[in-house]
C-alpha cells in the first residue's frame, strides 16, 4: 500500500492545537477550582476574556449566602461576577446578568449618577439610592455601596458592589412617618382644646377679676392711699395677666384662623412678633381667590412660628421679610432674616441642638402636607447677604 506524503508544515499546527488543547483544560481546571473566575464577554474586536483572580471557595460561598446583591464590574460597567441574590432582584437569570451592562439595570439619570460616583470611589467609598429595573419591567429600590478595588489588567474588576434592598426600609419609613403624623395631629388637636379652655374660662375669670379689682379701687377714697395704690397695681397685674394668657391661647390655635384665614394670621402674627422683640418685619401676601385647605394653613402657620422662634433666639436679626404668594397651583412661603446664619461649626452644642429640632419639625410639618422645604443659611465674615432664608412650597388640589 503506497504511504501518504505529509503536508509541509503540517506537524508545527498539529503541535500548536496540542499546546492550545493543554492550555483550554488548565483554564478549565482552575475555574473548576475556584482558582480564577473567567468571563467572555462579546466586543468590538471579538470575544473578550476577563479575569477575576484569588476567588477562593470560601471567600464564593460567602458571597453567595449574603442577603445583598454583590457584583464587580470593570471600567465600562460591565458585569464580570453577580450573586443570585442580585439576580433575583432584577429578576433576570444569572448566566444573562453575568457579562452584561450593568448600566442595563438604571434609568437615564441614575447612570450619570452612578458614572459620577465611580469616579468618586476611586478616592473613598460610596453610597447612593437609585431604582433598579427589573427584566419583567417592574422596578426595585436599592441602595448601592461602591468601593473602588486594586487594579492590575486592562480586563480586570475595577469597582466592587454591594446592592442593598430598600423596599421594607422604605416601609418602615412610611409607617413611622404616618405614626408621628398620627402624633401631630393628636397635639394639635390637644393645643385647639387648651387654647379654648384658655379663652374661655381663663381669660374670662381674670377679666372678671379685673373689673372688681377696678371697682375696688374706685371705692377706696383719697385718704386710703397707700390702699388705692395696691389696688391698682393688682388690676394692672390682671390686666397684664389676662393679655398674657390670650397671647399663649392665640399661639397654641389662634381661633382667627379658623375665621379669617392665613393671610389675616401671618399679618397679626408677625406685628405681635415686631412689637414683642423690636424686629423689623415686612409681609406681602399676594391676594388668594380662596382659601387655602386648613391642613396647608395650619402648616405654613406652625413653620412661621418656629422660623420666628428662631430669630428671636439665635439670629440676632434687624430686619425679617415674610412672603406669601401662589405661583401656579402651588402656595409658596418665604421667610428670611439678616441675622447671623446658622454655621454648626461656630455654635454652641446646645444651641445647635435646640436650631436642628426647629428645622427638624418644619420638614416633617413641609412632608406632612405633601410639600418640599428649602433651608439656606450664610455665616461667613464680610458676606453682605448672610442671614438666613425658609423656602416652604406645598401643592393644591
């Protein structure tokens, strides 16, 4: 049988795909191994091949059993390894999760925040808030922890991620914003039946008192002086009594409100504040077609109050400014002083205590009512417009 000549060359290919076959099962067997996680991802150029080093057995397990998503992802987001937890979040099986774009997941604007912030967490770790999209379309809220990792190859994990559930935190949030809504309205409904109690039993009795104490006084003849002088300093203390009274009745729930609305009540109050403190304050309310719902009143009422509170403190104010005015379907309130700011780094612990509630009550008064709260402070030395300025906007209808 006459013998087959060999093709030239041909034992130099037969000697690479050899070579090629050694370096295919030594691949396969350190995957196996948990030796080296590898990805193949398809790119411009071709298919790409990226590498996760030093992924131990334990160090997977562990990340497999966590109650969080963890991903890691290189510079151009896409996804070289994902748990099943973060699978189950989008909703998408793993093999599809794994070598796609993370950015798949984001909308629009989270993309650019998530880009901004890769960039930050080269520096320092990360967090932000964001809404996933899951593969059937619903979406998820989650908080993401970046951490920038070690890099050593062009195709290797360059930010490690940790995607956090947020929808029962969210919950509990809601649930204890109702209850403390709940508590509000229970107190306010409390100061409404103090300050009728106030104005009329109170305030009547010391009225009363008031005029016997002037009856007394008239009947008491010139020769009784130092007499006639008690009685008359005993009326004059009533009097100042019963006005004090009324002035804490009005602040608890000032009945005109009920009667004449927020315009007459921001006007009353602030003269009362001016007269009581020697602040200047000037108000334009722009003229409403109708009242306001009494929740609305009632908040820009209670936010007043606690900025005023707050400049007859700690700001050291001359003159304050109170807008009142209705762009579109929205009621805005403005309230600026010309005091000293609010720097936490210049103030007192206990004072910066007693500021923080403040703002903390107007924002959760502001959340209340379905509206937004915008706070700007300026403390710094020379700056002609220091003082600070309360924005409140609540939507109608």
């Amino acid at each position: 049988m006459p013998s087959r000549a060999t093709p030239k060359g041909q034992p130099s290919k037969l000697s690479e795909l050899v070579s090629r076959l050694a370096e295919a099962e030594e691949t396969l067997r350190a995957i196996t191994a948990g030796e080296v996680d590898a990805v193949v991802t398809a790119g411009k150029n071709g298919p790409q091949v990226f590498t996760l080093e030093g992924a131990d057995h334990a160090y997977r397990v562990l990340i497999e059993s966590m109650n969080e998503g963890a991903l890691t992802l290189t510079t151009d987001k896409t996804i070289l390894y994902a748990n099943q937890c973060f699978a189950r979040m989008v909703k998408c099986p793993l093999e599809q999760v794994t070598g796609s774009s993370f950015l798949r997941f984001l909308s629009a604007d989270d993309r650019a925040a998530i880009k901004l912030l890769v960039k930050q967490a080269a520096k320092a770790g990360s967090k932000i808030q964001v809404q996933l999209h899951a593969y059937d379309g619903s979406r998820l809220p989650v908080q993401i922890s970046l951490r920038s990792m070690a890099r050593k190859g062009v195709n290797l994990a360059t930010t490690g991620m940790v995607v956090t559930d947020m929808t029962e935190a969210r919950r509990a949030e809601e649930l204890l914003r109702t209850l403390t809504h709940r508590v509000v309205q229970a107190q306010e409904a409390e100061r409404r039946h103090v300050a009728l109690e106030l104005h009329d039993r109170i305030t009547q009795l010391l009225c009363a008192t008031l005029v016997r104490s002037q009856t007394l006084a008239n009947q008491l003849s010139k020769h009784e002086g130092t007499l006639k002088q008690e009685a008359i300093t005993l009326r004059e203390m009533l009097g100042q009594m019963a006005r004090e009274v009324e002035r804490i009745s009005c602040g608890l729930r000032p009945s005109v409100l009920d009667e004449l609305g927020l315009t007459v009540v921001l006007r009353g109050t602030t003269k009362d504040f001016a007269k009581r403190t020697g602040v200047s304050v000037k108000v334009t309310c722009v003229p409403m077609p109708e009242r306001l719902p009494a929740d609305t009143e009632l908040t820009l009422y209670r936010i007043l109050q606690e900025a005023l509170k707050n400049v007859e403190q700690h700001a050291r104010a001359r003159h304050v400014t109170v807008r009142l005015t209705k762009p579109d379907a929205v009621v805005q309130l403005v309230i600026h002083d010309d005091g000293i700011g609010f720097d936490p780094e210049h103030h007192p612990k206990r004072q910066i205590r007693q500021v923080g509630l403040g703002l903390l009550r107007m924002r959760e008064r502001a959340i209340y009512s379905g509206g937004t709260i915008n706070i700007i402070s300026v403390r710094r030395a020379g700056v002609t417009k220091a003082g600070t300025t309360i924005e409140v906007r609540i939507p109608l209808g």
